[in-house]
C-alpha cells in the first residue's frame, strides 16, 4: 500500500508527497506503540522462566533434604497449579504469530516504498506527468526542487518506519523464542513435579480424618451448588445454542429409546435371512447401542461445557465442570459395554458368545456401576485441580480407594471358583486358558485394583489416580480389541459361507432346471420355505484364520496399550530407572560404563513376548497374506515359513540380548565352549540342526513325501530344526535325525512325480499255453483303469520255476496310495481270467527219488513178511 497507492492527488503533486509524509509519520507513531506489547510481553515471559527456575531450585533443594511430607505435597500442587498451561501459551503463540505477519507484510511494503525512491528523477517525472493541466516551463525547475526535499525527507520517514517495524519484528522473535523455552522449562517441571509428587506419601493421620467432614461440607454445600446453577444459568443466557442443542439431543434419544431397543433386535442374524444378513448389519448395531448409551454422559459434557464459562476464582464450580466432563466419558464407555454385552446386544446375537455366560457377567456390571460411579464421581470432584488440597488428602483418596476395592469385588465375584461366570465356563470350554490361569487371572484382576486402594491410603494420592485411569483405559483397550476380534470373524464367517452358498447355487442349477415341472406346479418343499439363519460358531474358523486374527488383534493390543501407557515410562522413572547392574561397552575405543535398569529389563522381555508372538503365528500370516498370492507349492511355502520364523527369533534374541547388555564379547566364552563341546557330544545336535537347513534349502524330502529311511517308510509330517517326523504305515509317529536324509540313503516315493511301477509275479502249470497266458494277463492289466497306459504295461516269461512258468508282470500308476489296491484287482482278475481258460497255478510240487542197492529192498520185505 506504501509503494505507491499514496500518490493519487493530481492536481498538487507536492501536496500529496506531504501528505505521503504525514500517513508514514503516523505509522512510525503506530508502529512505536505496537512494540509495547511484545515488549510486556517479553518482560512477562522472562519474569515468569526466572521464577520458575527459582521455584525448582527450591523444589531440588528440598528433595534431596528426603524429609519429605505433607507439607511438602502441598507446595508441589500449588507449584503444579501455577505452571502456564498449554491453552495459555497457545493463545500467546497465536497473537504473536499474527502480529508477526502483519509486522512482515507492512516490512516488505516499505522496503518496496524505499525501492522505489531510489531514482527520485523517476519518481518526479511520474507525478508531473499525472498534472492536469501541466506547470509551466518556468515553474517546473522550482517544483521538483521541493519535490525533491519532500521525497527525501520521505526516505528518512520510511527508514525510520523499517526500523521499527524490524524493531518490532525483532521483539516478537525474541517472545516467540522465550516463550517457546518457558513451553519447554514448564513441561520439564511439570513432569519433575509429577515425579516427586508420585513418591511424596503424605500418609493418613488424625488430621485426615478430621478434614472429612469439612470435604463432605464443601462438596455437599448448598451454596456451591447454587453458585454453580448461578453460573450455567449465566452461561446459558450468553450462548444457548450448544446446551441447547445437547439437550435437545439427549431428550430425543430418550424418546426414541424403543424403538432403538426393536431396531437392535432387528439388525441380529436371528432377524433376517444368510443373504441379506452382512458385518453393517453389525456395525449398524454398535452404533445402535452408542446411542443407547450416550444421553446420560451427553448431558454431563453439556453442564460441564456451560460451567467452562465461570469465573476462575469459583473452585467447587471448576472442579464439577472437570469432573462431569471425566466422569461422563468413563461413563459413556461402561454404558456401551454393557450394552455390548446384553442379551439383545452384539456380542450374543452377531459374535455368538455364550448367552448365558454373558448375561452373568453384564449383571454383574450393571451391579457395580452403581456403587462406582457415584465413588469415581466423588473423588474427581475432590481429587482434580480445582479442589482444595485438604479434600484430595482425605475424601478424594477415600473415594479413589474405594472405587479401587469395587473393582478388585467385581473380578473377585467373576472368578470365584464357584462363580456361576466359573461354572457356565467349566462347562463351555473346559480346556480353555481362562480355567487354566484362573489364579494368574484373579491376582492380576483383582490384584492391581487393591494394590491401587491400597496405595491411595497410603498417601500416594497423585500416583494411585494415575494408574487406576490408566488401567481402566487398558480395561477399555482389552474389551475394544475383543469387539474387534469378534467383527473380524464375524466378517470371515460371513464371507465363507456367502462364498459357500454360492457354490452350492452353481451345483445344484442343473437340478434346478430339471424340477422346473414342480415347481411351475406349486409344489414347494419345507427347506425351500423356511428362510435360513447365520449360524455363528468361531470354532468353526480354520486354524491359519484364527492365528491370524489372533496375530492381527495381538499386534493392534499392545501398539494400543504402548499409547495408553507411552508416558508412564517418565513419570514412573522411579521404578523403571532402578539400576540392577552395570555393565561396560566399548565405544571408540574407550570403555563406557552402562546400566541395566528395570526399564530395560522389561523392555527386553516385552521384545521376547512380541518375538514369540510373531514366530508362534507368522506361518498363518504369510500363508494367507502372501504364499497363497504368489500361488507356491506347499514344501516351498513351508520352507519358507520354517526360515521366517528362524529369522525372526534371531533378530528378537539378539536384540533383547543388546538390551540387557549382553553382547558378542560376552559371550565368547560361551562360544568357545560350545566349540570344545562340540568334540564331545554336541556334534550331532549341530549336524542335525544344519542337515535340517539344508533339507529345507535343497527340498530332497518334502512335507507329504512318502520316503523310505533304512527299513522304516511312511510319509513326511514334519520337519523341525533337529529331527523330522514321518508317519509310518501303522499310523506311528517315527522321529528320524535330519543328519540321516543328507548322510544316509533315502529312498523318495513322490519325489519328482507320483508315478510308480507295480510288479507282479504270477506262476502257470508246465504245459500251459504260453501266448494265451501272456494274452489274457495283459488284457486284465490293460483293462484296470488305474493303470497308465503311458508307460505301457509289459507281461514277459521270465523263468522256468521248480514247479511252474513265471511270468513278470510291470505296470504303472499315477500314487502311491493305489499301489496296494491296484495289485489286489489285478490278482484277482487273472486268478478268475486263468481259471475261465482252464490254466493251472500249481502248487509247489516235489519228485522223490528213491535209490538203493540191488536185491536188498526185497530181502527186506521178506524179512517183514
């Protein structure tokens, strides 16, 4: 605007040239004026990072004096308090920002203003030339004179002008940047004073106990509660839309609360037919019951979104805005589990579980909603910022311990022995994880929640709330990933049996078309009349579907989990930075010394528990996601699957190993043992286990191959790192060494083809008729259809027996499995084919020749005689 806009009186060019002058001389005045409040506010920014800094000196010297109490709390929540928030330093960075862009903008027009005057020449011709009429030649040398001084003087206005704005500029930076390390300097003092306040008990006294009647008082106050209706009414008055529109909400979905009800029965499978039933179908009936489940906690987020408005110095009435915004989500997601969990919900009429296992445990929850939520509601509206520090210490910790006890109750009475939750199960999955662990699962359940009571009476208030919303979170977590384990099966169930179904149409149209007759005459069976119903079963998925489920569900948990608990890590650096050992690395050259901390620890078995994990079910995952794409054979794709997993155990061992510090050099020792044993007796163990490597490198057997390995034959099971299982033909699990299919002879059925030659042997009397014997055998061997007639079936004279002509007789067939069966009907027909031709299959027959000495054979007779 300052490049040339200004310029727009033509009758007296001088005269706009000074009014130029006297709109920049404003601007510098304007300009002087804008740097007073990022100047303020520069000053304000370091007045409050120098008290900071003061505050956490004070607060290190405290804490390392380790006579730490109440007293102490106290000041840390005040300090905690009074630390900038987040929206306060997000306004100031907006304010900044747009002052710096106009500060900018206004810049770069003086700047161009300034380029412009470089050639005042220039800049006098143009303004004469816009004069109408035109000066006289006499007056043109006196007016660009002036014209001259006043552009000159122009130059130093807008010089001056850039020089206040840059001023401005500059203090603008220098606020963004010193906001930016108090941002910084806040949140490390926030979490430090997290921290301290995490382990600063201030255990229950006397005194405790005797502010829970003045907590009681303040929290049941007639003038609290009055001050707070105050305060909506006056926020109501000033922006009704929102509450409005919140109420009207709640108030319609109350209305039409039946009708939801019958819309959730009539999106169930038991409603509607295999064909029209589909998973939106099912997630139409959880938006169903967020429906159900969102009027009550939509009205508290509307009261607590009209009481934001009050003022600040109205503690009771910020502690109920903060507490029924809180509360009203926990709400909200116990409502909908419970909801989920009905018999009419989703995860009876579209997951199929258990009607009666579930039924149980939703009563249950409904039973312990209403002790917990009036507690959890009771110590958020002591227990948050708003609240005086003497009702934290007392009623916000009894209701926190409180609501932690009805938690542990509720999965005590869920996994009782004698439970009737104990009892359905026992009797729908006896085998299942759940009985196994039944005491792992009790302690952990109801274990954490009485740790988390027990830890709130004992003075770690701030640490106990902490955890417990962190484990409720968790809980949430779990029972989502259950859901959305239950709509990924119902999805695959689904499309097999849409894929079934179809099927089914394509074989049975020809018989469709044939009894087209019956039906054109009405005749209509009772399967074609009633409509068919979704049968739900998760057993009925295949093993690889449910592995990979499981891996997916698996995978998506404890990624959720790690969010919920990604900053834990800080505030629990008490426990997690614990040294248990130290250990040296070389680094450069130099020796550097490292701990090894509870942290690390468990960071390291959580890599072993996602290692086997993913070994346990990466066969499922790569067969279903990606072998069965690249259309592989099933030995390649095994192999495959064997080094993958070989891989991936590698990797995670290694790299739990560098976690806990254990590295090559540590385990040198161990090596060069392992080589002096291998001399004596671990040798074989290696053999077999890189035998196995090389059996899945070259395939010289295959899983399925029927394989002979000395005098044992059977078919290929398995093959595992050290030894392979064959099944034999007694159906015996034999385990063979994979050293003995490199090293020793292996005979290999089914190897390269399936086609095996069959020989028979077959003897006919002496005297027979050699052509027709040869004739009518291989007329039965021709005329079996299991016999290849590529290669050719032979029938030859191939000796001359004791007792009778044999023939040989060599055919083929396509598997191993005919083998037996193809021999039995090719004996059969030549033993009625010979008889039908009257052709002997003698017995094995003996000549007996008797030789003795002349005339003593009679002599004896004679004797006899």
């Amino acid at each position: 605007m300052l490049a040339g806009a200004g310029f727009a009186q033509q009758g007296d060019p001088l005269r706009a040239v000074a009014d130029r002058n006297d709109e920049i001389s404003s601007r510098i005045t304007e300009a002087t004026k804008a740097i007073e409040e990022p100047e303020k506010a520069l000053a304000d920014l370091r007045r409050m990072r120098t008290e900071l800094e003061q505050r956490m000196r004070w607060v290190e010297r405290r804490a390392s004096v380790q006579a730490l109490g109440q007293e102490f709390a106290q000041t840390l929540r005040e300090y905690l308090r009074g630390l900038p928030s987040a929206d306060t330093l997000a306004a100031g960075k907006a304010r900044r920002m747009q002052l710096l862009a106009t500060a900018s903008d206004a810049e770069l027009a003086v700047e161009r203003a300034l380029h412009r005057l470089d050639d005042p020449d220039t800049v006098i011709d143009s303004l004469l030339a816009k004069v109408q009429p035109p000066f006289a030649d006499e007056e043109l040398p006196q007016l660009k004179r002036a014209l001259s001084a006043a552009l000159r003087q122009q130059r130093d206005l807008l010089r001056r002008l850039a020089g206040e704005q840059s001023q401005l500029r500059k203090t603008l930076n220098e606020a963004g940047e010193e906001a930016a390390a108090l941002e910084k300097q806040a949140d490390a003092a926030r979490t430090q004073l997290t921290d301290l306040l995490f382990w600063t008990p201030a255990p229950p006294t006397a005194q405790t106990l005797a502010e829970l009647v003045p907590a009681l008082q303040w929290t049941f106050s007639a003038a609290h509660w009055q001050a707070a209706a105050g305060a909506m009414q006056a926020e109501l008055a000033r922006k009704p839309l929102w509450p409005a529109v919140a109420l009207l909400s709640a108030g319609l979905l109350l209305a039409v609360r039946g009708r939801l009800r019958r819309a959730l029965l009539a999106l169930s499978p038991a409603a509607l037919t295999v064909d029209r039933y589909g998973i939106g179908h099912a997630l139409a009936a959880l938006g169903v019951i967020c429906l159900l489940a969102l009027p009550l906690p939509l009205l508290m987020w509307a009261a607590a979104g009209t009481l934001l408005g009050a003022p600040e110095s109205q503690d009771f009435v910020g502690a109920l805005s903060e507490a029924l915004y809180q509360v009203g989500r926990l709400l909200l997601a116990l409502l909908v589990s419970t909801w989920l969990l009905d018999r009419n919900g989703v995860a009876v009429r579209h997951f199929g579980w258990d009607e009666a296992l579930v039924a149980v445990t939703a009563r249950h929850l409904r039973r312990g909603l209403a002790i917990f939520v009036p507690l959890i509601f009771l110590a958020a509206v002591n227990g948050l910022a708003h609240a005086p520090f003497a009702n934290e210490e007392s009623l916000g910790r009894l209701g926190l311990s409180l609501a932690s006890f009805t938690v542990a109750v509720f999965f005590f009475r869920l996994l009782l022995p004698g439970s009737a939750v104990m009892r359905r199960l026992r009797a729908y999955a006896p085998r299942s994880w759940v009985l196994r662990l039944r005491v792992v699962w009790l302690a952990v359940l109801a274990g954490i929640p009485c740790g988390v009571g027990v830890l709130a009476l004992a003075g770690y208030f701030v640490a106990a709330g902490y955890v417990f919303g962190r484990l409720i979170h968790s809980l949430f977590v779990v029972l989502g990933a259950v859901a959305l384990y239950g709509l990924m099966a119902l999805w695959v169930q689904i499309q097999r049996q849409r894929l079934a179904r179809e099927q089914d149409r394509d074989e049975s149209t020809p018989a469709t078309q044939s009894a087209g007759l019956g039906a054109a005459d009405g005749i209509v069976t009772q399967d074609d009349a009633l409509p068919r119903r979704l049968q739900l079963d998760i057993a009925a998925l295949g093993e690889e579907t449910r592995s990979l489920l499981d891996f997916v569900v698996s995978l998506l948990l404890v990624g959720a989990l790690w969010w919920v608990w990604r900053d834990a890590l800080a505030t629990l650096g008490a426990i997690t930075d614990y040294k248990l050992w130290s250990y040296t690395d070389s680094l450069g050259g130099k020796e550097v010394t490292h701990a090894l901390t509870v942290g690390r620890l468990m960071l390291a078995l959580l890599v072993l528990v996602i290692t086997a994990i993913l070994v346990q079910r990466v066969g499922a995952l790569l067969d279903i996601v990606l072998l069965q794409r690249l259309d592989m054979q099933a030995d390649a794709s095994y192999a495959i699957t064997v080094v993958t997993r070989y891989a991936i155990a590698a990797v995670g061992i290694v790299s739990s190993s560098r976690l806990l510090g254990v590295g090559w050099e540590d385990v040198q020792w161990l090596v060069t043992a392992l080589s002096v044993g291998l001399g004596f007796g671990l040798q074989e163990i290696v053999a077999n286990f890189v035998s196995g490597l090389i059996v899945l490198a070259e395939r010289p057997i295959r899983i399925g191959d029927v394989v002979t390995v000395g005098d044992i034959s059977g078919k290929v099971a398995r093959i595992r790192a050290r030894a392979t299982s064959v099944i034999d033909f007694d159906n015996k699990e034999v385990i063979i060494p994979n050293k003995a299919f490199i090293t020793g002879h292996v005979v290999n059925w089914t190897l390269s083809n399936q086609i095996i030659r069959l020989l028979i042997k077959v003897g006919v009397g002496y005297g027979s008729d050699i052509g027709l014997v040869q004739r009518a055998i291989l007329e039965v061997v021709r005329g079996n259809p299991d016999v290849l007639q590529d290669p050719a079936p032979s029938v030859f004279l191939v000796a001359f027996g004791e007792s009778s002509l044999d023939f040989e007789i060599r055919a083929f067939v396509d598997s191993l499995d005919k083998r037996l069966r193809v021999q039995h009907e090719i004996n059969r027909e030549i033993a009625r084919v010979l008889g039908e031709h009257g052709i002997e299959i003698p017995y094995p027959q003996r000549d007996l020749h008797i030789r003795s000495a002349p005339g003593a054979f009679p002599g004896n007779l004679r004797d006899d005689q």
